[in-house]
C-alpha cells in the first residue's frame, strides 16, 4: 500500500479518500475549518434582516444583512443548551428566538433577552459573552459572499488566485449575474469530493457517461455523444490554481447544456454581448466570457457558467452529500429569455435534471466501490495531459493545452494534500510556495 493519501508527484490518489469516515473527520478540521466556504449571493438577501440558513461543513448558520448592509454569519445554535435557533431556509427577521427557553437573539448575533434573566441568574448572566458564535470571516466577489472559520486564511482574492481572471468576464464583466434561489437541496450516496472533483476538470466523462442527455437532447455538445468525436484540437483548455480551485473552459461554447430554440436564442445574445464587450475589455476576454467554463472554487462550490448551473457540495458524512443547486443567470438577460433560461438549467442541472442524474451514477459508485478493504488502499489516477502542464504567457495558473485533461484534478488534490498533512495556514501556504513546479514536474 501507498503510504501516501495523495501522490502529486504521479497524479494519484488513495481510493480510501472517498469513503473514510477518518479522512472526513479530519477533513471537517483542516479543509472545511480552513477553506473559504460558498455562503449564499447578495441578490437573495438584499435588505436588512433578510437571512438563508445554510451549511459550512457539518454545520449550520445564519448567514444575515445587518443594518448597516454588511453580511454576518453565526452558527445556528442556541448559546444556552445548544437547540437549533432558526428551523427555516430563508426568510426576514429582526432577531432569532430559541424554542426551547426562549432566549432571543438579534440579526447582529447579540443575545437580547434572556425570559426572567434578573430573577433566575441573580443579574450574574452577562449578555455580552453570550453573543451567537460567530463566523471568523466573511467576504464576497462579484455578490458571491464566502464564510470562512480560520481567521489565519488569505483573503478571499487571495485564495481564489488565478481563477478570478477567467470568472470575471461572465459573473462580473458582462453586467454581472444573479443567483435565483431558494437552491433546490437532495441527498446523494456520494463523497462530497466526487462531484467536486468531477466539476473542478472533467470533460473527458460528457460525451460517456451524458450520452443519453446529448442524444435525448440537442444541445451544442450533442455531437459528442457515445464518444463519437473527440473535441478538435484547440476546443478548449484546462487550468488550476495555488488553492485547489480551477477550471475548464470549452471555446465559444455559450449555449451550454440547453437545447432547441433556446440554445439558438442564447448563441445570439452572447455573440451579441460579446461584440460590446470587447470594446469594453478586449477581444481575449470578451472571448472567455462567451466559452462554458466547469468549475470548482475549493472545496466545495462548483459551476457551469452560460450552462447557467451552481452548486454547494454540502457535507453530511463520508458517504452522504446534500446538494444544493441555484440557477446562475445574466443580470441583464430579457425577462422573457431569462425564464425560459431558468427552467432548462432546471431540466437539465436541477435536482431531478436530465444531465444531473446521469452523474450522480457515478458518484455514488465511485464512494461506494471506495468502501472495499482492498479496493480502498489503491491508488486513483489523473494523470491524463501530465506531461504537458505549463505556465503560458498569457493565461494566469497552470494551463493543461486541450479541452479534455485533468490538470485541474492534479491542482485540486495538490492542495488538498497540504491541508491534510498541515497544522496551520502558516504551514500549508509554505507547501504551495512553488505549487507550479511541483504540479509541472509530475511524471507518470
Ligand atoms: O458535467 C460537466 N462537468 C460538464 C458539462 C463539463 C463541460 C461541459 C458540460
Ligand atoms: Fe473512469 Fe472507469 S473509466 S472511472
Ligand atoms: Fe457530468
């Protein structure tokens, strides 16, 4: 056996990973206790007091609007004997009031009212250190807002490094987009790196395992379908960045996953755009936002953008995720086009989506073969494309040359590797210090 739960030198990694319960505890501690984690977007809480209750990791929290338009998050337990405090998804409120003694909170987090706290206390209960535990950090891109628990972690923009390039055209450039909630939310049998790690690179699995969605469907992937053609040379590329996250990007590819009319429609407003944007930002850019990227910011949120898809792989435990799926859509689409948009992300990307199910498949077969006591010391592979990992003139992060490849899988587990084997910030930005090197060097 491998010693090693992940091999970057070689591109591989312990089966083990995706299924023990040993690995996911310490997971829990050094990449959900650590890492920049998928809150909600400003545009499903614009006003003050408006809350979602979301996960990070194994927990619960209120993520709230304070008065002054800032964003707070606090775990979503009672300071007194720890029940939950606010049993919705969503809503607006002043303040959150315990069920079972009544203790009642505000939207800051402060502990407001304690039912007899004079007589029952002695005046002894001091309401100050009885405040909601609150979230060390919260920033945002774009209107994307993160919580993070490390208060030693990089900033936001820090931490999203070299990807921020590619996701600034179409989430910020193009007019800025939206998230339409509340997210549909279902449990799978999977570990929570399965879709991740599937989002964060792989094209090689769309033209397989969707055959039936691009052969049911007409979509401009339809083509692909039971590996028919393998995409042309310069279809598209792969890139991964210091912390994990990164991307694939499929040329031109606008109309995504949605089919028919739409997928007509669609080409026609994002060539259109285009043509303005690239006045605005140059042609390379405008480019970029008009191509599909796949993606995962680590180490749990993934996107499809024009696909229109986005998601929080929501731990539960070694074998169980909870999915959470927003439709991510152009600020500035007709209303019209916006629907029709919303509901095909909906068909094909949603909880019972035509392309959805097709993945979940594997991702539970995947967690499920990893439970075997030999199966589960074997190394996996993703080692597609290792030799030709570079630093190109033009494109930040490490970019792998062809639409299919799993550059991003190495960039991804790389830094898994360093928050598993670290004690500290400190430590692990020491590990990635030359992550480009260690990621070109890999040899079969
Ligand atoms: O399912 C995916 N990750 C995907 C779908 C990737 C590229 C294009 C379409
Ligand atoms: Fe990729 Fe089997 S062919 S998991
Ligand atoms: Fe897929």
């Amino acid at each position: 056996m491998e010693d090693k739960l992940i091999n970057i030198a070689q591109g591989k990694q312990r089966h083990e990973m995706h299924a023990s319960e040993a690995i996911f505890e310490q997971e829990m501690d050094k990449v959900f206790g650590r890492c920049w984690l998928f809150l909600t977007h400003e545009s499903l809480i614009p006003n003050f007091g408006d809350y979602v209750v979301t996960r990070m990791g194994t927990d619960e929290v209120i993520v709230s609007r304070q008065r002054d338009g800032s964003i707070k998050a606090f775990l979503n337990t009672c300071r007194h004997r720890g029940a939950q405090l606010c049993p919705n998804e969503a809503g607006n409120a002043r303040g959150f009031v315990c069920a079972y003694h009544g203790w009642a909170y505000g939207s800051n987090g402060d502990l407001q009212s304690v039912p007899f706290d004079e007589q029952l206390y002695d005046g002894l209960l001091d309401k100050c250190k009885n405040s909601l535990h609150e979230v060390a950090k919260i920033d945002s891109f774009y209107g994307f807002i993160y919580g993070c628990f490390d208060q030693d972690a990089p900033s936001l923009s820090d931490y999203l490094g070299d990807v921020k390039w590619y996701l600034e055209p179409y989430m910020d450039l193009s007019g800025g987009v939206e998230l339409i909630g509340p997210p549909g939310r279902c449990l799978i049998a999977a570990n929570w790196k399965t879709p991740s790690e599937n989002f964060v690179g792989d094209a090689y699995h769309v033209g397989w395992t969707h055959s039936s969605a691009l052969r049911s469907g007409g979509s401009i992937f339809s083509p692909l379908a039971g590996n028919s053609v393998l995409p042309p040379e310069g279809a598209g590329l792969q890139i991964t960045s210091k912390h994990g996250s990164g991307l694939g990007v499929l040329w031109d590819a606008y109309a995504g996953v949605h089919d028919g009319e739409l997928a007509n429609e669609l080409m026609a407003f994002g060539l259109a755009k285009e043509q303005r944007l690239i006045k605005e930002i140059g042609a390379e850019r405008a480019r970029i936002y008009r191509s599909h990227l796949n993606g995962t910011i680590f180490p749990n949120n993934s996107f499809l953008t024009c696909s229109g898809i986005f998601k929080a792989w929501q731990p539960r435990s070694a074998n169980s995720t909870e999915v959470f799926s927003w439709v991510m859509v152009e600020k500035d689409m007709p209303s019209d086009l916006k629907e029709a948009f919303t509901k095909s992300v909906h068909r094909t990307f949603g909880v019972a989506g035509y392309w959805e199910s097709d993945d979940n498949d594997n991702m539970e077969s995947e967690t499920y073969m990893a439970k075997g006591h030999q199966a589960k010391k074997k190394m996996l592979n993703s080692q597609m494309g290792i030799s030709g990992d570079r630093i190109d003139p033009v494109l930040p992060g490490v970019v792998g040359k062809s639409a299919i490849g799993e550059t991003s899988y190495r960039g991804y587990y790389r830094f898994y590797g360093d928050l598993m084997n670290s004690d500290s910030w400190a430590e692990v930005s020491a590990k990635g210090d030359n992550w480009q090197d260690q990621l070109i060097k890999a040899t079969v």
